[in-house]
C-alpha cells in the first residue's frame, strides 16, 4: 500500500505537522499499518480508505482543515473512510456512535442507553439490566421500580 510521501499543501510531514495531516495520517496507519495498535478494529474489520483519500490534498479539499475541538467521525461504522461517510464530531458524538452502543428505539426515537438515561434520569445500567431481562422498549422506558400500593 502506498500514499503520499511528499508535502505541496503547506502541511509538512517534517517540523510542524498540522493536526488536519495528523488526522489523515492516523486515519491511514490505523487501515493499513498492521502494527498499529489500532488495527485490528480497523484494517483488521476490513475497514478502508477510499483511493482519493490516498493523497492527502484530496482529503483536505473534501473534509477541509480539522475544526478545534472536533475528530473524524465515520457516521455508519460498518462502513471505511469516504466523503459521503465522514464528518468532523465532537468527542460526544464518537461516543453515541459507537460499534458497541445499544439502542433503543422508544415512541420512534432512536438513541444509545446514555442518551436515554440522560433524558429520562434512569441510570445507565439500570436500562441495560431491564434489556437484559427481556423488557419491551416501553417497558425499560417506564417501568416503575415500586409500584404505588394503594
């Protein structure tokens, strides 16, 4: 696998390394290096970059420069690094679009179990223990711990 090894957009591989350089460079070392530690979720899950993204120009005309405060998102993980599959998010944002996240679907809206326990105030892993218990959606949304006994 080969991709770009010199700099004409002003991002340097030497010196000065921009944070948008080092997005792209870590997105390439976690699809393709195998002694990335990162790998095995990655090029390991068969998740790859597309040819355009093997120069790094490309990237930087499609995502344009890393926002502060913002990383690479892929919006359906199943899925590599595309144009049509990446955009800049927050930390919080990767973190409710995770491989591992479950999601409830309640009155038609979908949302991983912090999501929802931020909404309704139930913990976390209290709503994971009713899913694991067979509850409906309705039911690990409103089922009440003790009922009013009168």
């Amino acid at each position: 696998m080969k991709y770009e090894t010199q700099t004409k957009h002003g991002h340097n591989r030497r010196g000065k390394v921009s944070k948008t350089y080092m997005t792209w460079a870590g997105m390439m070392q976690r699809c393709y290096n195998l002694k990335d530690k990162s790998y095995p979720r990655y090029g390991g899950r068969n998740i790859k970059v597309c040819a355009r993204w093997f120069e790094f120009e490309n990237f930087l005309e499609d995502m344009g420069e890393k926002p502060e405060g913002l990383t690479l998102e892929r919006v359906d993980n199943s899925k590599g690094y595309t144009p049509d599959n990446c955009k800049w998010a927050t930390i919080i944002e990767q973190a409710n679009n995770k491989r591992n996240n479950h999601l409830l679907t309640y009155k038609g809206k979908t949302q991983n179990l912090t999501q929802w326990s931020k909404e309704t105030g139930i913990h976390r892993e209290t709503l994971l223990s009713r899913i694991k218990k067979g509850y409906t959606p309705k039911e690990v949304i409103e089922h009440k711990k003790y009922a009013n006994k009168r």
